[in-house]
C-alpha cells in the first residue's frame, strides 16, 4: 500500500516506538509519536545490541551514531562463579554489524535521529482505546482524543493497547521465580568490551562496560520463592544484592562493594499475544511477545518489529493485509527466540555435580571447536529483517 498519508500514532516513546516511528516515518507516513514521560530522560542501564538489530539501526540512517554511542563487544565470556576462572570464550566477529555494548539513554538518542519527520508529542499518557469506529482512538485521560488510520503500540509489558486488540482483559502473567538486580558502578577505561557471566547454584551475574569504561553495568539473577514485583525502578538495598553474591570470586566482590543504588524486579513470563493486530491497531516488542533477559534479545526483536511492520506495510495492497503478512513474518522467529531464552535461565544456573560436568563440556568445546557455541545462535544473529 501507499504509505504517503497514511494517519499513524505510534504509543511509547521506548526502544519499540522510536524504531517504529522511525521506520514508519521513512516510507512516508505521517506519524505522531505518543510518550506519557515529559521528556526522553537519562533512564535504564545497559543493553546488548546483536548484528540483527544493528542492522535495523543503520537501515533507519543511524549506523554511523550507534558506531559512536555504541562499544563494540568483542566476547562474551562465561565464568564459574565461585571463582571467576573462565570456562568458555565466545569471540564475536569485529567486521560487519556486529555487537554493541550500550546505555539505554544512549541508545534512545540514537534513534531520536531518524525521527526528523515526526510529531513527538509527551505527556501523553494513554489511557484507553477505542476501536468500534473505522479509524481507532486513544483517549489521553479526559483532556484529548486522537483518532488514527493506525495505531501502533509500543507500550511495553503493561500495554494499554494489548487488551484492546484481543478483546479480552489483560492476562495475569507467570511468576518464573527469579528475581534480577540491576545497577550502574563506576568503570574503568582499560575494562575489555566484553561480557561476563559469572554462573552459580540457582543465580547469574552478567556485567559488560559502558561508555568507554566510563561506567559499568551490573545484572544480577537469583532463583527464589519469595515473589518482586515486576517492573525495574523498584529500589532495593545494595547489601541484598552482595549477600546473594557472597560466594562468587574473581572481580564480583569488588564490584558489588561499589553497588550505592540499585533496582530489583522480578521476572515474569507472559504469553506471546496469539494476535498481534486488529483492525486498525497493531501491537509489537514487549506489548507483544515480552521476553526474558537471558539472550538480550529484548530490544533486538522490538528493533526487527518495526522494520518489518514498516516494510510489510508498504508492500501489501491494504492496510489488514499488510498486518496479516507482518504478524506471519515475525510470529515464529519470535517464539523460537523466546524459547532460546527461557532455556538459557536454565543453563546458568545449574547446581553440582552437574554444573561441574556441563562446564568441562564447554572448556572441551571451545578448545576442539573454537566459536562453535556462537554459531549455535547464528539463526538469530545472522537474520537480517532489512534484506528479506
């Protein structure tokens, strides 16, 4: 179809809805970008950009800006927890897209360069939808109504467009039992572009630099019975997150002793929505298909959404059939890849005396076929959503 004038409101000024404002905005439609924040504020902490969204970045005309905010990572590395030694090294490629070490708000500035023709519009908090007439609507509270050919939400976890395209209410998500911290300390400019997972008993910690070493980032998962809320800006004491960690080794103690601030949330499963469009209203990225956090893919599948979308869009001869081929394209390669992470929670928390046979496995491994556990995920970060 013809994007030129086509109507769109685009709601949640994250990760999901820049990109898809963006990639929307590109192929000519006019798009008004909704976020209830009063402003793009410094907010959140680390995340790994893989090839696969690296390439959305630069086919929105922002590969050059994520080169610059970005670090390029060259390895994740896997460690024992209890002492710190390594147990597999997973060099990734330095040509080509490649992977990237990035703060959030760093990541939002980034794509705020692709937004030179779109309204961004804040303090606009959604709170309803209305979808009985041919165009839907958003009421933001009793001051405004907006009317759209289309209407995108990119409201994260909690969407208020979720409900409104299944026609039902929202569902209760799924407790997993684990909880994560997260925190920012000071780094170092020496620190490897690297990330490390220190694996234990029923617990993780993952920590990479940011902004040159500047700063470094801190993500740490437990198991446990007692339940967390959801969402991460709820604060926690620091001494909770060291005393989890008490018998992790190598650098771990003395970066938790620098923890002054920190978040915990807890880790919910929700179900990938079984439809992701009706009529004129589509959802996508966590108001979708929310993943875990165990193959930093979170922001990477938001960054495909929105290109696909985009690109569906353009190529079909309507708006629903645009949808229909945009929800075919994406549904299976997303449930493949949430999968992929709900196994990896496992994998790294596994207990003796299978933990101590799993991790002479992966140091076997990586001598004998050097780059062989990274290849195991090229399906995921070799796909590349701008060239199909």
């Amino acid at each position: 179809m013809q994007l030129r004038g086509l109507d769109v409101l685009v709601v949640g000024g994250g990760v999901a809805g820049l990109a898809t404002a963006a990639a929307l905005s590109q192929r000519g439609a006019s798009v008004r970008l909704l976020e209830q924040a009063d402003g793009f504020h410094e907010v959140g902490a680390g995340l790994q950009i893989s090839p696969n969204g690296a390439r959305v970045i630069a086919a929105l005309g922002q590969g050059a800006a994520l080169a610059q905010a970005a670090q390029r990572s060259r390895a994740v590395v896997l460690r024992a927890g209890d002492t710190g030694a390594q147990v597999l090294r997973m060099a990734q490629p330095q040509d080509g897209a490649g992977f990237h070490l990035i703060h959030r708000a760093d990541l939002i500035s980034v794509l705020q360069g692709a937004l030179a023709d779109v309204e961004v519009q804040f303090g606009a908090a959604v709170t309803s939808v209305d979808m009985t007439a041919a165009r839907p609507a958003v009421a933001l509270g009793a001051v405004e109504t907006l009317r759209a050919d289309l209407v995108v939400g990119a409201d994260g976890v909690h969407s208020v467009l979720r409900p409104a395209v299944l026609g039902t209410p929202p569902e209760a998500p799924f407790f997993t039992g684990q909880v994560a911290w997260r925190a920012l300390i000071p780094g170092a400019p020496g620190d490897a572009a690297e990330a490390q997972v220190f694996m234990g008993p029923g617990r993780h910690l993952v920590s990479y630099p940011l902004r040159g070493g500047a700063l470094r980032n801190i993500v740490a998962v437990e198991e446990r019975r007692d339940w967390a809320a959801e969402g991460w800006h709820h604060r926690d004491r620091p001494e909770h997150l060291a005393g989890a960690f008490a018998g992790f080794g190598g650098p771990v103690p003395d970066w938790l002793a620098q923890v002054d601030q920190v978040f915990l949330w807890g880790l919910f499963r929700h179900p990938v929505a079984p439809r992701w469009h009706r009529g004129g209203a589509a959802i996508l990225g966590d108001a979708a298909h929310p993943t875990l956090p165990f193959m930093a893919q979170g922001a990477n599948l938001a960054l495909e959404d929105a290109f696909a979308l985009a690109r569906a869009l353009d190529r079909a001869e309507g708006l629903e059939a645009g949808l229909a081929a945009w929800h075919r394209a994406r549904g299976v390669r997303v449930a493949r890849v949430i999968a992929a992470a709900n196994r990896n929670a496992r994998n790294f928390h596994l207990r003796p005396p299978l933990a101590a046979l799993a991790h002479l496995g992966l140091r076997l491994s990586g001598h004998v076929m050097p780059g062989a556990a990274l290849r195991r995920f090229g399906w995921i970060y070799d796909h590349d959503v701008t060239a199909t």
